[in-house]
C-alpha cells in the first residue's frame, strides 16, 4: 500500500483539489484508493466529492465508531475517510489519538493500493504527523511568495521529523 500525504505550508493553495483529483485518476486506472481528510478541523474533501458522511474521523478518534462503520464509497470509485469541519478540538490531537487513528488505518492494508492524505495546510502538529506519516509527500505551492515561503517552512520541518 503506497501513502502519499498531499500537504502545503499555507492555505488555499489547491491541495485538498490536488488530492481529490489525484485520487479520482488513479481510481480511473484501476487502483484502489482511500482518501483520508486528516484537516480535521475544516474538512473538505465530502463537497468536493459530493458526499454528505453522517460520521467522521471525530466519531473513530473518541472512540464511538470504527473505522468501517465511517469509510464512505463515493461515486467516483474512491473511497474517502472524512474529517470533521467546525470541530476546534480536533485541530491538535495528542499522541495517543494519532496512534488509535494510524493503528485503524493500518488495518486497511490488503484493501487499497493508494491511501492519499490530504493533511491540514500550514505547519501545525497534525499537519507535521499525517505528512510525516506517509512514504511520499507532495508539498503543494502557488507562485505567490507567501505560499512559497510557507512551502519551504514546511519541507524544513518535515526534514526535522
């Protein structure tokens, strides 16, 4: 299972519309892709897909559901693990509910080929661990000059992690 972490050193840049679209092409192809929306606090990637999921990665973090009771199979042939939006206490997870969120996700080995994580924008500490988490990372950058410097900061602190 390859995972790839889609992250940006600042907001708006296009990376949670890199992620979907990625993910919808690389279905199109034939692979089996997940999707995890790890913003947890401004989850977007359900409109992009036009899904409306009843429970997220909130409902796996406290504990109230697994992780096959939240997945949603879209119709574009991906299926996606939603984050939360609004939900301010998600924004920083101790390490404890990063461990219980990878070890569920761990479990998913033998049914995807791809696991695309669109991480939370900017350098905070859920941004940092989902990113450090995958084996490939795309860092995603506009031409403005805060996005790039932004970018840098993160690939820096990435090379710490």
């Amino acid at each position: 299972m390859q995972v790839l972490g889609v992250t940006s050193g600042k907001g708006g840049v296009g990376k949670t519309n890199l992620s979907v679209n990625l993910a919808i092409s690389l279905a199109q192809q034939g692979r089996r892709v997940l999707v995890i929306d790890a913003d947890l606090g401004l989850a977007n990637v359900d409109i992009l897909l036009d899904e409306t999921p009843l429970k997220t990665l909130e409902h796996i973090i406290l504990g109230e559901e697994t992780l096959e009771e939240v997945l949603v199979e879209s119709k574009h042939g991906i299926t996606l693990l939603p984050g939360a939006s609004g939900v301010a206490g998600l924004t920083n997870l101790d390490q404890t509910q990063r461990m219980r969120l990878l070890q569920a996700v761990d479990g998913l080995e033998s049914r995807f080929d791809t696991v695309i994580v669109d991480t939370p924008a900017g350098i905070g500490n859920n941004a940092a661990f989902f990113a450090s988490a995958a084996q490939d990372v795309l860092v995603v950058a506009t031409p403005e000059p805060t996005s790039m410097t932004d970018a840098y900061a993160m690939i820096k602190v990435l090379h710490r992690t």
